[in-house]
C-alpha cells in the first residue's frame, strides 16, 4: 500500500515491535523444540506399529487437520488469537503426553489426534496475529516479511536442536522420558504466548453474526480475483517444500547412499527452512528479475532430482529448493493478508491451509504410487510440474505491489434493496413488477425533528455491514467524495463503486425504516 | 395501490427502478434511460418515495462527521486516507 513505500519505520517503534513480538518468537522456539520427532519412529515401532498403523494415523491426520482447521481460524476470529494459540500449545503438551505414555497403539492415535488439533490451531492463526500486531505498532504490513523471516528462522533452529538433542536425550534417558521433556517446553510455550499483548485490529470490526462470518470467511477463500494466483501459489509452494520434507530422504534410499547421509541431510533441509526466512525477507525477491530468477532455480533443481545420480547434487538440489519455496512463500503470505480483513484473517489463512492439505494428500499418494511403480527419479516429473507452476505464478504475483483489500464480491449484499415481496409478482396480470407495499413517507414521521437519533440508527447500520459497504458509503456520504474518486482509491471499478454504495444505503435504508416506521415496515 | 403503472412495454417496473437510485443520483445513467425514469417518478408516489428516503439517508450519512465513523474502523480508515490521498497526488 501507499503508506508502505512512504513511511519507513522508525527506530523507537521497531524496538517497541520486537519487544512486543518477543514472546511470540520464544513460543515458536519452544514449540518447535519437539524432541520426541527424531526418534519417533522408533518408538512407534516399539509399541507395536506396522505399515497399516502408520497409514491409519496419516488417516486421523488427514481428517483432523482440514475439520478443525478453519473453525479454529474463526474461533481465533471471533473470540481471541491468544486464546487458540494457548489452547494449541496445550493441545501440543497433550499430544506429547499422551504420546509418551502411549502402552499402544490406540492411544497414540489420541496422540495423534492432539498434535492435529495442534496444527489446526496454529496454522493461520500465528501469521495472522504476527500480520496484525504489525499493522497495530507500525501502521503498514511493510515489516511482515522481515518478521515471518525471523520466526522461521527461529524454528529452524529449534528443529535441528530437537533433531540434535533428541536422539543423544533418548539415548541418555529413554524413549518415553524423551516425549515428557517435551511437555514442559510447550506449556512454557504457552505461558510465553499468554504474556503477550494481543492486538484488538479484528475486535473492531466485530460483532457480525457467525453466519455471515463463515460466508465472508469462504467467499474472500474461494472468490475468482486477484486473491487467486496468491492462494494457487500458497499451495503450490508448500506442496512444494511438504514434498522434499516428505519424499526427499527416498531419493537417498533410491541411490542406496550409506546411512550417514541421512543425518546431514535432514539437518540440511531444516536448516533450509531458516535459510528461507532469510532469503524471503530480502527486498530483489519481489523484484521481476529476482522472482524470475527464484522461479529458474526451482524448475532446474526439480530437474536436477529427475536427472543426476549424484548424492551430494541430489541433496544440494533438494535443500536449494526448499530454502527457495519457504523464500517465496514469505511475500506470497504478506500478499495473501494485505489483501484479507482483519476480521476474517486467521479463518482464511487458515482456509488457505486446508486447501493446501487437501491438495497434498492426492499429490503424496500420486508420488508415493509413482515411486512405487517406476522408480523416484520418475516421481521427480512430478515435482517439476508443480516447480513449473510455482515458476510462473512467482513472476505474476511476487512482482506485484500488494494492493488495496479485496473486497468481498456482492453476491450476498447484492441482494434487492427493498424484499421482494413488497412487490407485485412477474406474473401479476395488471401490474407486475410494481409495489404491492410501497414505502411509507417519512416526512410525516418527523425524521427532520429526530435527526440526530435518525443519525445515530444511520452510524449503527454502517458499523453492521460488511467493510466492503461500509468503506464506500463513508468515503462517498459522509466525507462526500465525489462518485469514481472512490473507486479510484480502492481500485474497484466506478460500476463496483455504485453497486456497494447502493447495497450499502440499502442497508442503512431498512433500517431507518425499522426506527421511525417501529417494527411493522422493513 | 400507490403506483400508476405506465402501458407501454418500455415501461420501467418500480422493482427495477428501485436498483437504479443510486445511479440516477450520481447522474451517471444514459440520457434515455434517465428521461424513463423521471417519466416514471411522475406517475409513481411509491417510486418518489423510495428516492426520498435515499436522499434523506444520504442526509443523514452527511450529518455524521469523520469522527464519528473513525472508530468504528479505525485503521482500515487510516490507510484507506493515505491511498487516497496518495492516488489524488499522482
């Protein structure tokens, strides 16, 4: 936005920033701090898991993820961003609980269950909170990608500490202490999360029915519009990078490289997530010629693991291209929330998440197939389709100002200003299509003598309606902008303009109607 | 019954004519089009009604003033203010 390229961010606010954001980054250290991941297959095995109980806990994944997930967005929305990250971390300390008390297999599908339910609540919700406490200290979104950068930064660290430690911890201890570790660190990771200062951006435009909340929410999701190519690059970027966490180590197992690969190589790709950050925040990535060049990169590393045979050019290509897609999945990210209200943002962030899930599980099964029948090096075509797509969207999206808020479209406020039952039916054989009610004057309802009661009805309908609505009829009615200088300002069409103004004073319109007529008029 | 329906095909139905109210304020509609519409206004008390209350909550919009709006979306206002003023400068 304008504001962005013209105001720098000054030196107090940004420690002001960074002191408020301090506990968000401890609790994205400790979170990720999951010792239990190194060593959790091997104590899955320990209590009984074959191939088909691994397959049923990608199953209790599969559905608890995308079911929870943007009910927890809304939730965020509606009642408290805090809360639900409070509430993942606690879901988290349960996970690894009952993971590491788990005699069997059944209850560690609970804990499974528990860690779905993690992930739900925190996807979405964290860069939305992250998003908004920015616009709140700084006024612009113009510090998100430095901020995301070093939050990914920081579970990256705590990744490859908890694949370090985890493993000598075990060793030291056992398998199961090695999960109740973990617990204390995510209830101190929620204790972080609760010492933060929430901002208050989606209370002020609260109070909407949850109806129309879930409808906006799904809407400014699914709508055609500029949001689109954003979204469709979400996805493909961290299918993207799902996919090399996923199925990179089989194209280690496919070159039957000794086992000492494994180790450096894990740590190279999560380590790549941090290196990502790095890069994400860097200023040429949105610029066309860096966002060209990030798009060859990835296209000529997917190549590279259809193509070579050489462990190190495999893994080099593998921790390139996963640094590469975390790098543009940063300013794809700012760009999806610059263009989402506030109101809505962790339910569509989180809506985002879903689609992603939805996408990766019939990609993984599609890979994992390919792999079987024709070998890893083929499944690589795979992922060059997709770098192919990520490729072009990044020079369309990436080298794009983020705009002005999409608004929702009108299909819902479009609906007729005045009920249709108010008039005369289509098939009304004297006079169709004309009043049947017409609207009663309010000249004689003494409108001139409860002006300001009038006015306060007229204020109260304006904080009900949709942003969209309500950011027209205040340019245009109140500070009386001239028709087309609003469009200009929002980017909408001088048609759009009109539309919104006119559901808008509709709106207002009912319910004047409703104060001075009572309640028989609507 | 408050309407006097024209007989011609080109008639414009109230129910119609209600959806352009706001395009026939901003003047922004076709010359012919406008021309039915007031030919319409001066047969039809429920239409003039319809265009009265529009007119008195654009009225009524008009008394508030931009303090009275700015908390009910204090920051979305904050930068819309500054887009616009920066797309009039340009």
């Amino acid at each position: 936005m304008a504001v962005a390229a013209e105001k720098r961010v000054a030196v107090p606010t940004r420690r002001a920033l960074r002191r408020r954001l301090a506990p968000l980054y401890a609790a994205a250290f400790l979170q990720n701090l999951a010792l239990w991941v190194p060593i959790e297959k091997l104590f899955m095995t320990g209590i009984g898991f074959d191939a088909a109980g691994v397959g049923l806990m990608a199953a209790v994944y599969s559905v608890v993820v995308p079911v929870f997930e943007v009910p927890s967005g809304v939730l965020a929305d509606r009642w408290s961003r805090r809360g639900v990250l409070v509430l993942a971390c606690l879901a988290a300390a349960l996970s690894a609980a009952i993971g590491g008390a788990s005699p069997n297999v059944a209850t560690y599908m609970v804990s499974a269950f528990f860690l779905g339910i993690f992930f739900a609540m925190q996807s979405g919700t964290f860069e939305s909170v992250v998003y908004d406490t920015l616009l709140e200290e700084t006024g612009s979104s113009d510090d998100f990608e430095r901020v995301i950068g070093r939050v990914r930064v920081v579970e990256s660290v705590a990744l490859v500490t908890s694949a370090l430690t985890g493993g000598v911890l075990a060793e030291l201890l056992s398998l199961r202490v090695t999960y109740f570790l973990t617990v204390p660190l995510l209830v101190a990771a929620g204790v972080a999360v609760c010492l933060f200062r929430e901002p208050r951006l989606h209370r002020a435009e609260e109070s909407v029915p949850l109806r129309r909340q879930l409808a906006t929410t799904y809407r400014t999701l699914l709508q055609r519009g500029r949001l689109r190519p954003v979204i469709a690059l979400t996805i493909a970027a961290a299918l993207t990078m799902q996919g090399m966490l996923e199925f990179g180590p089989l194209w280690l197992v496919a070159l039957a490289v000794p086992a000492i690969w494994y180790g450096p190589h894990w740590a190279g790709l999560t380590s790549a997530l941090g290196l990502g950050g790095l890069l994400g925040s860097q200023r040429w990535v949105t610029r066309r010629s860096g966002a060209a060049a990030l798009a060859g990169v990835m296209v000529a590393c997917t190549l590279v693991l259809v193509g070579s045979t050489a462990p190190a050019v495999v893994v080099g290509a593998q921790v390139v291209l996963t640094a590469v897609v975390v790098a543009v999945g940063i300013p794809v990210t700012r760009r999806l929330h610059d263009a989402v209200p506030s109101a809505v943002r962790a339910g569509v962030a989180s809506g985002v998440g879903t689609l992603t899930w939805l996408t990766f599980v019939p990609f993984a099964l599609l890979v994992g197939f390919v792999s079987d029948r024709v070998g890893v090096g083929d499944a690589g075509w795979l992922f060059v389709a997709v770098a192919v797509v990520c490729g072009v969207l990044v020079i369309t999206v990436l080298p794009t100002a983020p705009t002005a808020p999409v608004a929702a479209p009108l299909h819902e406020e479009a609906a007729p200003t005045f009920p249709p039952d108010r008039f005369l039916p289509d098939d009304d054989p004297d006079w169709p299509g004309h009043w049947a009610v017409p609207p009663a004057a309010w000249a004689g309802l003494g409108t001139e003598v409860h002006d300001a009661e009038a006015a306060a009805e007229v204020r109260t309908a304006l904080m009900e309606m949709p942003v969209e609505l309500r950011r027209v009829m205040v340019l245009r009615d109140v500070e009386g902008r001239p028709p087309g200088d609003v469009a200009r300002a929002l980017g909408i069409s001088p048609r759009d303009e009109q539309l919104r103004l006119h559901a808008a004073r509709g709106l207002v319109r009912s319910r004047v109607a409703r104060h001075l007529e009572g309640r028989r008029a609507t | 019954m408050n309407g006097e329906p024209g007989t011609g095909g080109t008639e414009e139905r109230c129910v119609d004519l209600v959806e352009q109210l706001t395009a026939y304020l901003d003047g922004t509609l076709p010359v012919e089009e406008r021309r039915r519409i007031e030919q319409h206004l001066e047969r039809c008390e429920g239409c003039r009604t319809a265009l009265a209350q529009w007119r008195t909550v654009v009225r009524l919009a008009g008394r508030l003033t931009t303090a009275d709006v700015a908390d009910v979306d204090p920051l979305l206002r904050d930068r819309l203010m500054a887009t616009f003023l920066e797309a009039r400068r340009r």
